[in-house]
C-alpha cells in the first residue's frame, strides 16, 4: 500500500462520506499504521457500533538468520 498518494496538506474529497469514523479518527489510525515498523499490526476494536480502541502491535525477529542455516 506504501505506491498510494497520501493525502498530507491536502484538502479531502467533497464525496467523501464517513459513516463511523471522524476525520481526526482516521488521521490517527494513518499515523499509527505509519509507526507499526516493518513487523507489526493496528487492532481496531468497535464495541456498540462504536470505534473504542486501536491497539497497536508492534513485532521484532526474534534471531536473524542467514539463509542456508
């Protein structure tokens, strides 16, 4: 997903219709998938029809091994 423009600075769609989340909302879920590094994954936990937490999972390789080993 890293070839799609991001939308930094610029103005959103007019035909942009957000039904669950705020702006503010999906602005921070686009900066944590951002952070999660090379290894990891974003939780999206909705309770009620409600967004209530994003848990972040951030993963590390455990031993670095060379190929062949």
């Amino acid at each position: 997903m890293k070839n799609l423009e991001p939308l930094r600075g610029a103005s959103l769609p007019n035909d942009l219709h957000l039904l669950k989340l705020t702006i503010e909302q999906v602005r921070r879920i686009d900066e944590m998938l951002d952070d999660v590094g090379e290894y990891g994954e974003v939780h999206i936990i909705v309770q009620r029809g409600e967004l209530r937490y994003i848990n972040k999972v951030e993963s590390y390789r455990f031993v670095d091994r060379e190929e062949g080993e």
